[in-house]
C-alpha cells in the first residue's frame, strides 16, 4: 500500500457512511445471528478451526452478510476480494481468480472471494465460478435477499452450503444504535448526540431488522440537529422522521412477494381474519397491485371456501370490479370487506379437490365413450343410430330428478365430488346422497370435536 492509498482509505474512512464505520471489527463485536454464530454451531466451528467451505449468505438488507464475509476473512487470514455481481462480469471473476491463484503459490495465502447480490448474476456469470470453487482456488462467500433455491444455479449451490440470516430483532438494533452514539473513534460520541426515549423507540421500530437503515438514519438525524447550549444535540423523533425514507423490503418480484401473499392465503384458509388483515395492509402499505390481491381472493374464495358458502365468490368478485372502478386508496375498503368475509366464512375444498380428481381421471385413462342416451342428436342418422334414444327430460320428474346413469359405463358410480359437511354444502351433500344413495356421495369425514 502506497501512502496515497494509505491516504484515500483514511479520508474514506472518515467521509463514509455511520454504517459503514461501525462496521463490527471482530466477530466478538458482531450483533445478531446467534443462530449462526453460536460457539457450538457448525458455522462458527468452521470459523475457529480454518476450514469453512463456500457459502452463500442468504438474508434481508442489513442482516450483516457482508460483514460476516468480512469477519470471515479477517478470522482464518485470508485475502478478502470483493465483487458486485451488479457492476462485475465473468472478466472480473477471471481477473480474481488469476490473482488468487498467484495468491496462493506465491504467499501460499487462500482467497475468499465475495459475490454480493450473486442472484443477479446470469447462469453462464455463476457457470464461470465452477471450476475454480470446485478446485478450491478460490473460497466463494456469495450474499443474496433472494431465495438461492431459484436464483442460484443447482451445481453451484452442490459446492457451497446455504446459512439463512434473520432480520436483527429490536434489541440487537437497540445495540448498534447505542453503540454508534457512544463511539467517539467510528460513531458520533464526539458530536455529543443523544437520542430521546421516544426517538430511539422510533428508530429501533422502523427500521425493521435492517442495521443499515437504522445507523444511517442516526447518522443523518444527529447531523440535521443544532446542538444546545452544552453542545449537546439532543435527537427528537421528529428529526428522525425526516431523513427516513421508509424501504419496503416487499419486492414485487422477489421472496418477500410470495412469502406474503402466501401468508395472506393461508390466513384466510385458517379462518384468521386478524392474521389476514395484517398481510394485506403489508402488501398494500408496498405497493402491491390490488388487482392481483383480488385475483387472489377470488382463487380463494372457489378453492376453500368453495360450496360451504357460495356467496364468497360473489362477494370476492365483486371486491374485484369495486376496485377496478374506485382504485386506491379507498379499494383497500372491499378487499379488507373480502378478506375479512372469507377468512370468517365455513370453509370446504371439495370442489378444488374434485375437479383435481376428475382431471386425474382424464389425463390418466381414454376418453371414454359419450352414454347413447345422451349423446347429441341433431341429425336423423344420429338419432337412428341411438344418439338420445331412452333419454328422459329431468324437469318432468318430481323433484326435477331422474336417477339414470350420466357417467360412461367403465366409471359408473364413480365419485369425485365428495361433499363437505360445514356451511350451505351440508344441505347440498344430503340432496345428493338422497337422490343417489350414500355409496356414491360419501360425505368427507367431520373432525373430530371435543367435549
């Protein structure tokens, strides 16, 4: 390192974002993931005893994965060389893999080589990483927010071993908060900055496991504050509200998408309409397209509360239509109608599970052949070939009902509709085992209750 470099580091250093400084120094300094961290934990044994593999980091912004890839480095003593698969390209990884393997027969010192945001990286970007991970050049630590399972080749993910980081709670956020406001060398101690109760419950509050977002609001509120008299600079929560720019971690197109509307569904299929409520206000407070929230009640509303209660479909179509014509903000009123109506209704799966059945049936087997009795006769060769011949007109019979065979004579007596016993589907399955007995229509079994 020149004296220049030695320079530009200092004044970086120094200019950089509060996150940025507080970077932890040591993994003893290193707040969160006791999961992961934990003195008996494979992680940590790897860490000590210098035999960590290749690893992909998989968590929310600000959960600490660069810098445990940092702290990685710095505990087995090897060279830390960092890429952003946002800015860098397979020459990039070459031009690291060169230096690593010089690295290594010239100072016999091994190489992590750290990928940030590795999911964007393209399948030939992450099929050039291959060989060198497999012949131990280099030691991959890639970071990724999205699921690598998806956004992670399968042989790439075969030669490294995924470790999931949980958002930081609000203690451990507690922790960094205070610890950058005492420290005088990389915090703000020097600025003499204190925050009040009620805006350091604030801040701990919004930002939502994300230590970044919560030290660089403190770094910005403490700077937009004049200091007293004492030159002390005492934070109100008002200061802290004015550099946040809330960040949704709800990305439309990633996990936390799926993970949510995922929540919401089953929610509503536990007949939980408090659970419910809470997801939608998650996906509408993001920004999530309320058409495709309604789409999904209406899917709902015909898969699980299905015949138990009809009017569901009515009542999430027509959330649907309201929202199309209203729009936002105050659609968020019909679909909170919606889901509030569908969480609290009876639920029955059973015409989601019998159209799966009959699906089955017909993928599985022949078509087989149409009951000439009521075969289409629109010609007087069909009909003199018996095309509709003995067939009798429903609506003429009592109760509009005549018990004939209507299914193929290979599947005669063949049930796939198996009637629920909760809601409207209870008087629905006694007409039908009425009409055509109870081997056919077998009610499904009721839980059981207890005493």
């Amino acid at each position: 390192m020149t004296l220049f470099d030695h320079r530009r580091e200092q004044l970086q250093s120094r200019n950089a974002p509060l996150a940025t400084r507080m970077r932890p120094q040591s993994l003893e300094e290193y707040v969160g993931q006791r999961h992961l961290l934990a003195a008996d934990s494979v992680l940590r044994r790897a860490i000590d005893e210098d035999r960590v593999p290749s690893v992909v980091l998989w968590g929310p912004p600000g959960s600490g994965k660069t810098t445990l890839a940092r702290l990685i480095a710095q505990a087995t003593r090897a060279h830390f060389e960092q890429l952003s698969a946002v800015t860098s390209g397979v020459k990039d990884v070459r031009e690291a893999v060169t230096a690593a393997r010089d690295r290594l027969g010239q100072q016999g010192r091994r190489t992590i080589l750290f990928i940030d945001e590795i999911h964007r990286f393209s399948k030939s970007q992450q099929d050039a990483l291959l060989p060198h991970v497999e012949e131990g050049t280099v030691t991959l630590i890639g970071a990724t927010t999205e699921n690598p399972s998806f956004e992670v080749i399968s042989a790439l993910l075969s030669r490294a071993r995924v470790y999931t980081l949980e958002p930081l709670t609000d203690e451990d956020i507690g922790v960094l908060v205070d610890r950058a406001l005492v420290d005088i060398d990389r915090g703000i101690g020097a600025d003499q900055a204190t925050l009040t109760d009620e805006a350091r419950h604030f801040l701990i509050r919004v930002a939502n496991g994300d230590a970044r977002t919560a030290l660089h609001t403190l770094g910005l509120a403490a700077e937009s504050t004049t200091p007293d008299e004492s030159g002390k600079r005492i934070v109100e929560v008002e200061t802290v509200e004015q550099p946040l720019q809330r960040q949704a971690r709800y990305d439309r197109l990633g996990d936390q998408h799926y993970d949510t509307i995922s929540a919401f569904i089953k929610s509503i299929r536990g007949s939980d309409p408090d659970a419910a409520i809470y997801y939608l206000a998650r996906m509408l407070d993001a920004g999530e397209d309320p058409i495709f929230i309604a789409r999904r009640l209406v899917i709902s509303a015909a898969e699980d509360v299905g015949l138990a209660n009809p009017n569901g479909l009515a009542v999430a179509i027509a959330a649907k239509e309201a929202v199309e014509f209203i729009g936002l903000p105050e659609g968020r009123i019909p679909l909170a109608e919606a889901t509030i109506y569908l969480a609290s209704a009876p639920k029955s799966n059973s015409a989601y599970s019998a159209i799966n059945a009959a699906m089955s049936e017909v993928r599985s087997g022949r078509d087989e052949p149409v009951p000439m009795h009521i075969r289409n006769a629109p010609t007087r060769l069909m009909a003199e070939l018996g095309h509709g011949k003995g067939y009798v007109y429903p609506h003429d019979r009592p109760e509009h009902f005549h018990a004939v065979d209507y299914l193929p004579e290979r599947l005669k007596n063949r049930s796939y509709y198996r009637p629920g016993v909760l809601g409207s589907e209870a008087q629905i399955a006694e007409r039908l085992r009425r009409w055509w007995g109870e081997k056919r229509f077998r009610p499904e079994t009721p839980p059981e209750t207890e005493d």
